[in-house]
C-alpha cells in the first residue's frame, strides 16, 4: 500500500507531530470526504507500507522526525512546491529564500532523487504572464538544479471551490486568469522555452493530469505524482500498477490511500481546491488534537476493524 499524504491538506507543514504519532500507533483513522459517518482505520505499519508521497510547500516541520522514520524501515519521498507567485495569489507562502533554504536541507538530508519539484499550478493572467513565469522557472531552476533531478508542472483548473474565490481576485486586481489552452504563446514559446530551461537544468520534465497529447510533443512527458516506475527506480520495489481511479482521467497516479482531511490547510492559495472555506480551515486546524487517530475530530476504531469502502 501507498500512503498518500497527503492531496488533501499540507500534513508536512501543519500536522507532523500527528503523523508521527499516528506511525508509531501503527494506524489512522480516516473518515470519507463524502460521507463522514463512513470511516476506515488504515494501516501504518511499516511491514504494510510500501511507500509514503508527501506532497508540501514546506517540510521542515517534519525535518526532526525524518530519522525515525529512516530507522523504522519507512520509504518515502517529497512532491515539494516552489513558486514565487505574487501574494494575492498565495497569501501564506514561505517566504522565497527560506522556501529554497528549506529544499536545500530537504535534499541535503535525504538524497536529491527523493525530492522532486512542483512548479504547479501555473496560473495564466496580466500580471502572472508567460514571461513572469519563465523568469520564475529560470531563477528557480538555477536555485534547485543541484538538488533535485524532476520537475513537474501544471496548469490552474476552475472548480466550484475556488471559482468564487478567483472571480474576486479578479476584481480587485483588475486581472483575468486565462485558461493555458486559450493562449497561443503558451504553445509558441511557453512549453518549448520551459522544456529548454529543464534540459539546461538537467532535469526531468513531466506534466501533472494535463492532456498529454497538448505537451508531449514539447518533450513534456505526462506525469504521475505517485508514481510507480519512480518508486521502482529510487527504492528498486514493486508496487501496485493499478491507476487511481478516484482520480481525473488525465492524472496518471497509481493506487494510494489519502489519510489527509479537506479544509485543513492553512497556506491559503487561492486556486486551492482542496479547501472551500479558509475559515473554515483555520477553525478546524484550532480543533485538531495530535493525539486523535484521525487528522480532524476523534474517531477511533477496533484493532482489526471491518473496513468499509471510501
């Protein structure tokens, strides 16, 4: 089994004393996004484990615990985003040299393979252009290339639970965000220049549940963010083939278990469509208890429990 951890939240920044606690319990508990009566105890061991995917903007609260679990026989490796967005768009984000020091000790301390670079996503507007973000990707790439061997980007999708939130911005800033596909310089020069910087960069090009036919002929590949022939190459162990199938069609991750909890994070990216309300984010991170088996309230659960089907 693959631990994801998580999609849903920033558990690395904001809940590691709760994972740790929960991988020393052997166990979490996780309710169902959709039905919360329905929950189901997961497996933390690491004889059950094959790998756990972090996905953060920032890791270093969970940096003390990193060697424990290295003595415990867990593997695992970071989806680590760094951008320099302006701050109407990520309104909590590291500040940038602590975000590059940060990614600097990450992979100092766990091998450069095991920290790979999210550039995502990418958000198109007057004042986040095609030119803003090559400079972006140019600065940072000089910044990370030693430290990292892959990169992945994406592109801003609209959902119910950031549309309002971005119809606003666009009001205040007087700004619209474009959608990739509308915008001819993304496919004249965005894509062949961005694959030009991550080949001076020596790194790893691949898309996150884009259609991959759009990018693969700009030597683009299509991504998996739990990635199978990954873990292969890095820890040399089989696991499951089988794609996600709660995932979009275009995202090619494999099978994992989310133990994370929507509305938890507190980074506040606006685009974010993991949180619907930043209140209520806030207020449920004031409830959370590092003890509790689940991420958000209390739910616990028998040993050996009948696990119901998320």
């Amino acid at each position: 089994m693959i631990i994801s951890a998580s999609r849903r939240t920033d558990i690395p920044a904001f809940y590691p004393k709760w994972f740790m606690n929960r991988i020393r319990a052997g166990y979490c508990v996780v309710p169902n996004p959709f039905n919360p009566h329905q929950k189901q105890r997961i497996d933390l061991t690491p004889e059950n484990v094959d790998a756990i995917v972090f996905w953060t903007r920032n890791p270093k609260p969970l940096f003390p615990y990193l060697p424990e679990l290295d003595r415990l026989g867990y593997k695992y490796y970071f989806n680590f985003t760094l951008m320099n967005n302006p701050g109407f768009l990520d309104v909590n984000q590291l500040p940038f040299h602590i975000a590059i020091k940060t990614f600097h000790e990450l992979s100092n301390q766990i091998c450069k393979t095991r920290v790979i670079w999210r550039y995502d996503p990418i958000v198109f507007s007057q004042k986040t252009d095609v030119c803003f973000h090559l400079e972006q990707y140019d600065y940072i790439g000089q910044k990370l290339y030693a430290y990292t061997t892959r990169s992945v980007i994406s592109f801003m999708d609209r959902y119910a639970k950031n549309n309002r939130r971005l119809k606003q911005i666009e009001q205040e800033q007087n700004i619209k965000f474009d959608n990739f596909e509308d915008i001819p310089e993304v496919f004249s020069n965005f894509l062949p220049s961005l694959a030009k910087l991550a080949e001076k960069y020596n790194l790893e090009l691949f898309s996150c549940a884009e259609p991959c036919q759009l990018l693969a002929e700009y030597g683009i590949k299509p991504g998996k963010c739990i990635d199978d022939d990954y873990i292969k190459q890095v820890f040399d162990i089989e696991v499951t083939h089988k794609k996600d199938a709660s995932q979009r069609e275009a995202c090619g991750c494999v099978k994992s278990q989310d133990i994370g909890i929507y509305d938890t994070c507190l980074f506040g990216c606006q685009y974010c469509y993991a949180t619907t309300s930043f209140d209520k984010a806030r207020e449920n991170h004031r409830q959370h208890h590092p003890d509790s088996p689940s991420l958000l309230g209390w739910y616990d659960m028998a040993p050996n429990p009948k696990v119901e089907a998320q």
